[in-house]
C-alpha cells in the first residue's frame, strides 16, 4: 500500500473563514488558549488520484487537531475506492477551533471520506468555532463525503462553510445530519439538550472550473431567538438531514424519479433539483438519528446504483 506523502511544518496556514453577520456577537476571546491559536487551528489537506488499479491517498498535509492516519480499501462494492476516517486529536470541537479541510479529486479518482464517530461541537461560554471545507471535483471524479452527526451542546456557536468546484462530469455526494443536542443527556440544569445552542450555521456554494456559480444553500438555526418547532422548520422532529448531491442530468434525472417523497414510517422525507441542472438536493426530517439515517442511506443506495453501477456496504457492526 503507498503510503501518502505529507508536506512540511512550515507550510502557511490556510486563509480566515469569511465573517458573516450571526457571528458580530461572539467575538469575545476564551479565557482559555486564543481563539485560532497553536492547537485550535486544524488543518487537513488530502488529494486523491487515479492509479489506473485503484485510487490512491497521493497526498497529505494535516495539524492538529485535525488527523487522518491512511485510506483503507473495505469497501467490496467499490474494491478501488479508498475510504478515509477523519479524526479529531481533541475530540470535539471546542470553542476558538478554527478548522480548514481541502479535498481534492484527481481526474477518474473516487474516494469516500467520513468521521471517526459523530461531530461533537463542545459546550462554549465564549467565541465561536468554525469550518471551512474546499472540495475540488475533476472530470469523471466521484466523491462521498459523509460524515457523522453533528451534536451541538449547551450554548454552542458552529459555523461551516463548504467551497465545491466541481467538472460537469463530476458526481459528488455531501450529506450532514444535525443533531438537536445531547437529547438524552440529563443534569442538574435540565432533562436533555433540546435546541438549547446559541448558532449552527452553514453555507455551501458549488461552481463550476471556469467559474459559473450553480447555487448557493445558507442554513442558518437560532433556537432562542426563533423557535424551531413551528410547521415548515422542524415541527414535531428533532433530526435534520440535508444531502447535496452533484452530478450529471442524466444521473439526477434518473435518482429523481425514484425518490418516494412524504412520510415513511418515523422520517418525512423530499428532493428537489438544485438550478442550473447541477444535481439534487435532498432533506429529512426524523425524531432520532437512526430512521434518519437509513433513509440517507437509501438515497445514497440510489445514487451508487446510477453512478456507479454498484451497492452500498451493509451498515457496520459498529455503526
């Protein structure tokens, strides 16, 4: 197996994430190490290429907290495609963290990348953490980054921003379920962490390599300034998922129609086309992570089914 080859200590750290309105109230410095400071700026840099057998892990540059330790191949429906845990060398992200990922898929490269175990975004007092995802998507590329769930707690402030530059032969498949809270979690302070975070906020934008923007999805949820329980946010649910899903027309067309939207059982589920025949965007609502997740995974069967013409693994015993 070839191992990846990683760059040196001094390279320069990556641009700041760009600031947005939501984040002018939590500025304020943690009495603990600064905001994005040695230790809470992490950075991991991976580019995958084609190797005509299979694809390889060509390189990679990590700081922690952030960590990648090398791509496994346990993947029988895609015996060629690299799989490759993510991992937190903090185990959460904590207030101050300042994180920046970089993707980047070759030419004919398929990889799937995910977490260790689900995000958990640590209990804040001051500041705010964020993350910035770059993804670059070359001709006939394919990419599944899935993560775990992410798990705000008490008083979290979280910001991610993911940047796709994609080829319109391209197919990548990014999905996030967000958990309400620790909704199980009991203390002196109250019977579980439902919605009782200050900010979790996203931004995706997808263009194309001459430039061409395709779309741009901003989510952004305050649960004490604006309730969530109302009909048409999160009702009587308490799981979100949100899938984007960029490929060829011919692709999107073909998932598209298999979607069966509404109520299943637990979830409630829907897709709809992204403009400029980018892809499909695809969301779930669910009281628990798990019925959310299965359907996720049905989807995802969907898109290995037209894509690439194969299955999806069974869920892991560890899953």
């Amino acid at each position: 197996m070839s191992a990846p080859t990683t760059s040196g200590v001094s390279r320069a750290l990556p641009e700041s994430i760009p600031t947005i309105p939501e984040l002018d109230q939590y500025q304020d410095q943690p009495k603990q190490a600064p905001a994005g400071k040695v230790g809470k700026t992490g950075v991991l840099e991976m580019r995958f290429v084609d190797r005509g057998d299979k694809t390889i892990l060509r390189d990679m540059y990590r700081k922690t907290p952030m960590l990648v330790q090398q791509a496994l191949y346990w993947d029988e429906a895609l015996p060629t495609m690299p799989c490759v845990y993510m991992i937190s060398t903090s185990g959460s992200v904590l207030q101050g963290d300042r994180l920046f990922l970089t993707i980047e898929m070759e030419p004919g490269s398929l990889a799937h990348v995910t977490t260790q175990s689900a995000t958990k975004v640590h209990r804040m007092d001051a500041n705010h953490a964020s993350q910035l995802q770059k993804v670059v998507l070359a001709e006939n590329s394919y990419l599944e980054l899935m993560p775990g769930v992410t798990i705000p707690h008490r008083n979290t402030r979280y910001y991610a921003r993911t940047e796709v530059t994609i080829d319109p032969s391209a197919t990548l498949l990014f999905s996030e379920i967000v958990m309400p809270g620790r909704k199980y979690h009991n203390s002196a302070e109250s019977e579980g962490e439902l919605f009782v975070y200050d900010l979790f906020s996203t931004l995706i934008t997808a263009s194309r390599p001459d430039g061409k923007s395709l779309f741009t999805e901003k989510l952004v949820i305050q649960p004490k300034r604006f309730p969530v329980r109302h009909n048409g946010i999160m009702g009587r649910y308490d799981v979100f998922g949100n899938v984007i899903l960029l490929t060829p027309k011919e692709h999107a067309d073909e998932i598209l129609e298999q979607v069966v939207a509404g109520p299943d059982g637990k979830v409630i589920s829907g897709a709809s086309r992204l403009p400029n025949d980018a892809g499909l965007i695809f969301k779930v609502l669910g009281p628990e992570s798990e019925p959310v997740k299965a359907k996720v995974r049905e989807f995802w069967a969907q898109v290995r089914k037209s894509v690439r013409g194969t299955t999806i693994p069974p869920v892991p015993l560890w899953g």
